[in-house]
C-alpha cells in the first residue's frame, strides 16, 4: 500500500462572463452556467478523457431551484461526462467553491482521486442569498448571533468600527484603485471567460462575452456622494461593496502524476489550506486568522508571499487584511488585475474565479514563488489557500 501524500495540482480555471444581479442573466438558469463552464473545461483540455474525471465538487450558497438537486451530479450528467462519474453540492457561503476546490484536493493528495472538476454557481437575480432560509431561534434568544451579522453590509460597517482607523477616505481609494487595476487587465483576464448564451423577454437571445458590471470610470467624487445603504451616516456603499452578481465557475485539479501522464498543463500547485471561524459580527476578520494558520501550517510567513488575490467583499475587509500584515492598501502583489468591487462577487463561485485569476498572474510573474486565494464568509468565517508558482525561476 501507498500511503505517501501526493502533490496537487491546479490544471485550468474558466469562468462565465459575470452579469448584475436583475440584468444580464436574470433568465437564464444557474445550472446552465455551471454546465457551459464544464464543458468549457473539457473543450481547454481536449487529453482529458472524460471518464477519468473522479468527481465533480459544486457549490452554491442557496441550494434551491436550479441551484437544488445535488448539482454536482445533474450538471455533470447535463455536460456530457459519463454516467460514471459522480458528483455532490456544497455549501460554506462565499467560500463554497474554494471548499470544494479543498475537499477534492484533499481526497487527490490521499490517493482517493486522480483527477476532479470543482465550482460553483450563483444566480442572485433569482436566489438572494437567504431565500427559503428558517434560522434556528435559539441563534436569536440566546445571544448566540447578533441579528447584525446576517446582514453582510452591517458587518462591513461593524468592521469599521473595530478598525476606527479604516476611513471611509480609505476605502474609496482602495474601491477606485481595484475598478482602474480591473479595466487595464480585462484583455488578459478575459483568456480564462467562456462565452455564455443569455435570454430576456423584452431582449431575445444575446451571447455574453464580458463582465456587466465593471465601473471604470469610478472617481474619489462619485463614490464621497454614495449613500450609505446600511446605517444612517455610515461608511459603507455601493461603491465599495462587491455588487449582487449572477455567474458560475469551474476549475480541473489533478495529481502531479496524472497531470504529467495525460499532457494536462500546470498552472499552480496547492501547498495547503485553512479555514477559521471569527465574530460572526465582524465577518470580515476572517481571511486574517485563516492565513496564519495556514502559512504556519505549511511554514511560511506573509513575507515569502509574492501575490495576493484577496476577495473584494468590501473595501474595508481587505483593507483590515491589509493593515493586519503590514501591507500597504496599494501594494502591486495585492489584486494586481482587479478585484471582486470591480468585477462582481457571485457568492460560491468567487473561490476558483480567485485562484483562475492567481494562476494566470503566476504565468507573468516567474519571480514569484508563492500566492494565496482568501476570502471571506458569512456569519464568520474566513479561507485561504497556499498555492506555488510552477514557472518560478528565482526571486528578482
């Protein structure tokens, strides 16, 4: 028996275009769109033969509707894949790709899987994230949850009362940065974007190529006129939130063995993974202690890290992060191509559009030896992913 962990790898990421939330995908399924990127993936990489694929990991924060009925395993029928191959649904919020990205990533390195396809969908036009939801009571009536904390943007504000020094000034700066990083690498991220058919009653059929929602010509001016939707005199707006978004996303992962036996290409390799609860109030804290632990697990520190794709919940979670490891809010290895304020943050999906993203820049960047994906996530949790640049050469 071998019993010797195996090395990891992420092979390819692809994502479909990611539409406002009412707009663009309103009528169109989710589990179309988790579909279109599964195929996208098999089209990329034409020496994967189907059947190998072990399982198939797809998250969606509201399971219900199109977005119900063990997805995993309908959109892996629905795409193509044999009959054979299996597949679950998963759920940790924001973070329920970047789970199910960790969880078949486990099940590779243990000798359990060789090959498997993780994502995740959300269509927030049609499934607001707590729709169909009955809380416990008990969360309420004994203090266990503040009310708050199951309203994303009053823990936002709370985060701004707990880091004072995290001006609304600040996140403005940070918001309109990401907006100009995004537009001057939209050629480059659009490699990894596979067209997706959309339908409106009013419209007909259109086939969508690009982000709805990027707002390049975002200025310090327009965002100090921004009401502050969620506390009267607040802090935080739409302009420094990510915007409610349809999309989906899909990545390959693969042993380091298997990879090599089939000509599949490498794009990162995964070094390790944490995840790690906070004040539920606060949510925002939470990619902080899930990076400590996971560089400490895998015997780094935050200064052998090269790039950062930090998910862009709002400005001031990023900026905590930020603030926390001494990092200054404009430093070229954080969100280098833009971010999840410019871009959209589809909920479950975000987790691999991250590490899509993270690969692509490790392809440009051969200095650069280490990256981590972070995010987020409702009612306090944070995670974070370790990833190794295969193309380093060398610090600078």
């Amino acid at each position: 028996m071998n019993d010797t962990i195996r090395d990891v790898v992420f092979v390819d990421g692809v994502r479909t275009p990611f539409g406002k939330a009412g707009k663009l995908f309103e009528e169109t399924r989710a589990d179309d769109m988790i579909i279109r990127c599964i195929r996208s993936l098999l089209r990329r990489n034409p020496g994967l033969p189907p059947e190998r694929v072990d399982e198939v990991a797809l998250a969606a924060t509201t399971q219900i509707g199109d977005q119900g009925l063990t997805l995993g395993r309908t959109a892996a029928l629905l795409a193509g894949l044999p009959k054979s191959v299996p597949g679950y649904s998963i759920d940790r919020m924001c973070a329920g790709a970047m789970t199910a990205v960790t969880s078949v990533s486990s099940a590779i390195a243990a000798r359990q899987y060789d090959i498997a396809i993780a994502g995740g969908v959300e269509s927030m036009s049609n499934h607001p994230m707590g729709e169909g939801v009955d809380p416990n009571p008990r969360i309420i009536a004994e203090k266990l949850v503040d009310p708050e904390a199951l309203n994303m943007g009053n823990t936002a504000e709370n985060l701004h009362d707990l880091y004072p020094h995290i001006t609304k000034e600040r996140a403005d700066a940070y918001a309109v940065g990401t907006q100009q990083r995004y537009a001057a690498a939209v050629e480059r991220l659009s490699a990894d974007v596979t067209t997706m058919a959309a339908r409106s009653t009013d419209d007909g059929w259109t086939v969508a190529t690009a982000d709805e929602l990027p707002r390049p010509g975002t200025t310090l001016e327009g965002l100090a006129s921004l009401r502050t939707p969620f506390r009267p005199h607040g802090r935080v707006t739409a302009g420094t939130s990510a915007p409610l978004t349809d999309g989906a996303t899909a990545c390959l992962l693969a042993d380091a063995e298997t990879a090599a036996e089939l000509g599949l290409p490498v794009a990162m390799k995964m070094i390790g993974f944490a995840f790690a609860g906070v004040d539920p109030e606060t949510m925002g804290s939470g990619p902080i202690p899930a990076t400590e632990k996971a560089l400490a697990r895998a015997g780094l520190s935050i200064e052998d890290i090269g790039l950062f794709e930090i998910n862009e919940a709002f400005a001031v979670q990023v900026l905590a992060f930020l603030d926390h490891f001494k990092i200054a809010d404009d430093d070229p290895r954080v969100n280098p191509w833009g971010g999840a304020i410019a871009m959209g943050h589809p909920l479950a999906s975000s987790g691999v559009r991250l590490m899509t993203q993270l690969a692509r820049e490790f392809a440009v960047h051969p200095e650069v030896r280490y990256g981590i994906t972070t995010m987020c996530v409702g009612l306090g949790q944070g995670g974070t992913v370790i990833w190794e640049n295969p193309n380093f050469k060398g610090a600078k």
